[in-house]
C-alpha cells in the first residue's frame, strides 16, 4: 500500500527525527530527563505521529528499523550533552531477537555515550511472550547500566508479578489514570494510584506519572509520592534543536 512503500522510503532515506520531552521532579520542578518520542516529517503529510504509522510499522516488522533509526540518533545527543537521562520506547518486536542488548549497546558504544543515560521503556505486552529471551535482554542491558521502565502502566495485563521478575528499575502510570483522578468516578482511580505508588515505593521502583495536564494532578501526584512527572503542564515534545540548547 502507499503508506507501507512511503514508510520503506522514509527508512531508506533516515527520514525520522526523535522529539524530546521533559521528565521533571514533582516535588521541586527540577528536570531529571526526556522521553524520546517518533516523528516523521512527511514531504506532502506534515508532521507524522506515531499514531499514525506505528499499527502499520508493527505488522510488516518495518517498525525496528525505524526504531533503530531513533536510538542512533538519541545515542548521539547523549554523548554531546552533560547530564540527564532520555528514554527511549522499545516495540515488542526486538524481544523476538536474540542481539538486540548487544546490539543497543554496541550503537551506544560507537557513539560515546554512557549507558546509564539510557533508559528502555517497554509495555506489558513485551513481557507477555517468551519471557526467558526477554528476561536475559533486560538483563544483559541492566549489567551495563540501562535503566528498564515500565511504560504505560495499568493498561496492559499487569501481573504484578512482573515487578518482581524482571529487572524493571521505573514504572510509567497511565495517562489514563491520571487523567482519572479528579474525573467524576475518580475516588476508585485515586485508591488505585495510591496503590501502585506504594506497591512500587515498596519495591524500591522509581515512580512517572504520564499525561500530567493540570496543576491539580500534578499536585495530588506528589502528595501521593509519584516522583516524576510528563505532561503538557510540564513540558510539550519538541524537536531537539530546541532540547539540547538546554542542557
Ligand atoms: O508521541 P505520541 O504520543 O504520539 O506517541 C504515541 C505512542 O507511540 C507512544 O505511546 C509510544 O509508545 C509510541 N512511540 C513513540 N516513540 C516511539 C519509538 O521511537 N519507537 C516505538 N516503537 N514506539 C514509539
Ligand atoms: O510512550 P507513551 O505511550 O507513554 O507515549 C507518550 C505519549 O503521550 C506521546 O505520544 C506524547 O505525545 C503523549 N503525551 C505526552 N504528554 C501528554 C499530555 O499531557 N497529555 C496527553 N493527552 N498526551 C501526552
Ligand atoms: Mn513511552
Ligand atoms: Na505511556
């Protein structure tokens, strides 16, 4: 179809960009990293996001390499900058392979840059299948410093059993539970928050609250002891021009 050859194309042709957005302290404001997040500036379609190619890049598989186009870049903007961290969000797909840690870690070696700046964010669903290949990528990437965190937590299948078997150092809430807490039904989603906070406080895991839109949520996530936030109120993604003036 026209989308799948224009995405062979833009591959082709390295036409994909990371835009990077803030991850703050929720207590004090204080900025710890960025998420890099897919676009593909499209000749004739603007600006892509990955709604609308990433079902598309998951069914042909095209999806690692687009993925790969990213890190090389993220790796790069580590090794020119001081400090902070950048996260990159992984497709179940490299789960499937046996050499994505090595891999990764070679592409972070040529650059220069230093692995504990680099986190991997993976959903539930990567966990789901063949968990013993799983299980030694996120180890072999845990032993060189790369920080694995949950993404998009409570949507998927969360066992919470996978806190303990998996070497996942942060979890991301949800927007949508965010997004939940002052809603009309929200003392459920509030209850439930505050449990996952403290399950993870108890864990020793690491805390972001995703989708943080007003001051009210950003709020009541800190006085539940989230400690960090993402979110429109806290920063918009933006191209990286603009990011690593910053830092
Ligand atoms: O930026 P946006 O909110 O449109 O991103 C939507 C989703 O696309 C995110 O939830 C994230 O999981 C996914 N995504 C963003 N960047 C990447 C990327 O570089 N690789 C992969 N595989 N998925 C990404
Ligand atoms: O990887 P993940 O699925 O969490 O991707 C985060 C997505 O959420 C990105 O597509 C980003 O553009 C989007 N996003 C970031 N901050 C906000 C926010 O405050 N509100 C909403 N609705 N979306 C956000
Ligand atoms: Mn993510
Ligand atoms: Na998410």
């Amino acid at each position: 179809l026209e989308l799948e050859s224009d995405l062979r194309r833009a591959i082709n042709n390295r036409d994909f960009v990371p835009f990077y957005q803030p991850i703050v302290s929720l207590e004090d404001g204080r900025l710890i990293g960025h998420e890099a997040l897919l676009r593909w500036p499209h000749e004739q379609r603007g600006l892509l996001l990955p709604g609308q190619f990433l079902a598309l890049g998951e069914e042909s598989g095209l999806i690692e390499q687009v993925d790969w186009l990213i890190y090389e870049q993220v790796v790069k903007d580590l090794a020119r900058t001081a400090r902070g961290y950048v996260s990159v969000n992984v497709s179940p797909r490299h789960f499937r392979v046996a050499d994505f840690a090595p891999r990764l870690l070679a592409v972070i070696e040529e650059a220069g840059a230093d692995a504990d700046r680099l986190r991997i964010e993976i959903t539930e669903t990567a966990l789901l299948d063949d968990a013993p290949r799983t299980l030694q990528t996120l180890h072999q990437l845990r032993e060189r410093g790369v920080v694995v965190q949950l993404d998009d937590f409570g949507t998927g299948y969360s066992a919470l059993s996978y806190l303990h078997r998996f070497p996942i150092s942060a979890l991301k809430i949800d927007r949508s539970f965010v997004a939940g807490l002052h809603a009309q039904s929200g003392k459920s989603t509030l209850a439930l928050v505050d449990g996952v906070l403290s399950l993870a406080r108890t864990l020793g895991i690491e805390t972001i609250g995703e989708g943080v839109e007003t001051e009210q949520q950003r709020q009541t996530l800190q006085q539940l002891g989230c400690n960090y936030g993402q979110g429109y109120l806290l920063g918009y993604p933006a191209p990286r021009q603009a990011t690593l003036q910053q830092l």
